[in-house]
C-alpha cells in the first residue's frame, strides 16, 4: 500500500480547515480564566494548539511552490502582505468602532498593536500575525537554502543551531522587563518556526508526488512521537518541539480525509473553514476578549446562564464564523482589484 505525498496538497484547504478548528476549540482555555470542563477534556482541548504547526508547515509548502515558480521577489513580498494585512485590517474595523463608541479607544495602544509590536514588548494581539511578518521577509532567503542544500551547507548548519537554541528553555535575565519581554516573545513565537521550515524541505517531494509504502509513514510517524514523548519525559519537558508533531498531524488528517465522501457535506464544511482561516482565527481571538469584557462590565454578578462560559463562547464561535464570512467576501473583492489572483 502506497501513500503519494501529493495528497498533502491536494487536501491542503481541509487541512486548513482542521486546523482552524482545532485552534478555535483550544481557544476555550483562554477565553477569560477558560470555559469551564473537566481536566481532562481541558488536556485534550489544550492539544488544538498544535494547529499552528499544522498552517506553518502547510504554509511553508505553499510558499515553497509559489517561489518554485520563479516568481519576482517583489510582486511575492508584495501578494505576502497583502495576503495578511487585508483580512487584518478589515476584522479589526468593527472593533475599533466599537471601541470609539465606547470611549475607551486609545489611539495609540491601538497602533502599536497594529503594528504587532506591542505583541513583541508585551505579548498584546494576534501572535501569529507578528511571527508572519519577519518569517515571510526570510522565506526567499530560506528557498534558497533548501534549493540549493550543498552550496549553502554551513548556513544551513547555522539555521539548525539558531532553532536548537531557540528551542531550548533559555534563562532569560528578568533585570531590564523589556529586555526580557521582547527575547521571551521571540523565542515564545520563532520556536514554531522549525513546523514552516520542514514543511518548505517536504515541499520539493510533495511537488514531485513521491510516493512513499504506508508502512515507513507509520514507522517515521511513530518515530517522531517517540522523540516527543521521550525528551519531555527523560531530558527536559520544557523543551519545544512542536515541529515533532506537526507532519504526524498532517499526515493523519491526510489520511482521514482521503476516506471522507469527496463532495460530502462534511468535507466541504472542514474545505470552507480552511478558506476563511485567517479571518477565522483573527475573529475569534478579537471577538473572545471583547465579548469576554463586555460581559464583565454588563453583569458583573453573573447570571445562572453564563455558568461556565458556555453560552458566551458559543457565540464568539458563531459570531466569529459569520464576520469571517463577511471579511473573507471584502478581502476578496479587494483582493481581484489590487491582481492578487
């Protein structure tokens, strides 16, 4: 039995979409001090983070392909940021104007949150949005490296020390507070740099659909686990390695969906959530906070139907997937006037 690489990128909009779920179900631990469920659903729950992992290496293969094409540097730097800055501004609109008709607009606080630097001095915003910025700059620098691996050895080397490092529970001197902030976010965000990395040096493979027996995918995912399991139980459980998991995930889900009914109803819906991902995450964690203090604020005595957060997480999950929908149809829109597609 044989598994063609290919698939990966045949089902990456799904996978997507799987990983956009997974990150909307985790965010639950983080809406106020968390939905309320028992610890070990809470585990279980907590596990949706490795999404991340599942768009970085999804999105190190895209970018691969797209700079495979010999496309020029410019006009892919410039589709980037389009790409991200769109859907961002336009989801973070409704909330500035909500923020304006509350008074509690501040004009600065909201531009360095814009800017993402407020994430990287004090942890403030859409994370992933700030480690997409600088890693989108390196990404030509990073093709090369994978396209060209002899000629290019020793900085190839010195990319593996950087993510050793980074992904090492480093002490950080806590003298100077945003020193510390700003080298703490940086690892805390670039050590999920190594799932996007992988994902670019499996993109050649992928594109070639190599073709490779079930059996020796079990074996490496089993292989990969094990080097996760077994490094936070007998060397350092605070170490890392996310990147362990990440092409496991891929792999799995790749395999699940390829069984789905191929215009099912279920495979599109998981298709639909993978085309609105970004829009869907930055709704969710813009609508979690918001809603979250509203509530606060409102019913500072809680009333027996907010027990638990139940009722109010569920409609940040619902009003989160319909501002996606509206944001993802503007973005479009601008997107066809600026020749994005």
């Amino acid at each position: 039995m044989q598994f063609k690489l290919n698939s990966i990128s045949q089902y990456r909009t799904p996978l997507m979409g799987i990983a956009t779920i997974m990150i909307i179900i985790c965010h639950t631990l983080s809406y106020g001090e968390g939905v309320l469920m028992p610890d070990k659903i809470s585990k279980i729950v907590i596990c949706g983070n490795f999404g991340v992992d599942i768009f970085l290496f999804l999105s190190g293969i895209g970018c691969y392909y797209s700079l495979n094409k010999g496309i020029n540097l410019t006009k892919w730097y410039k589709k980037r940021i389009i790409r991200i800055f769109l859907p961002y501004t336009f989801i973070q609109i409704p909330f500035w104007i909500y923020r304006i008709l509350e008074g509690h607009f501040n004009l600065k606080e909201e531009l360095l949150c814009f800017s993402t630097i407020s994430f990287w001095t004090k942890h403030i915003g859409a994370w992933y949005v700030a480690l997409l910025i600088p890693l989108y700059f390196l990404t030509p620098y990073i093709y090369k490296l994978v396209s060209e691996k002899c000629k290019y050895a020793f900085l190839n080397a010195l990319i593996l020390i950087f993510l050793l490092l980074i992904l090492c529970n480093l002490e950080i001197n806590k003298t100077n507070e945003t020193t510390y902030n700003i080298l703490y976010n940086l690892q805390w965000a670039f050590c999920r740099v190594p799932s996007f990395i992988i994902g670019m040096y499996i993109a050649p493979f992928v594109k070639n659909n190599t073709t490779i027996n079930v059996f020796k995918v079990i074996g490496f995912i089993i292989i990969l686990l094990g080097i996760h399991v077994g490094v936070h139980r007998f060397i350092d459980k605070d170490i890392v390695l996310y990147w362990c998991l990440a092409l496991p995930l891929v792999l799995g889900f790749t395999f699940f969906l390829s069984w789905l009914p191929q215009n099912g109803i279920l495979l599109n819906s998981i298709s639909w959530m993978g085309v609105v991902s970004l829009e869907s995450y930055l709704a969710n964690i813009y609508l979690k906070d918001t809603i979250y203090q509203y509530i606060i604020n409102a019913y500072p005595q809680k009333p027996n139907i907010l027990y638990g957060h139940y009722l109010e997480y569920t409609c940040v999950i619902i009003l989160g997937l319909i501002l996606s929908y509206i944001i993802h149809k503007i973005v479009n829109k601008y997107e066809k006037v600026l020749f994005i597609k």
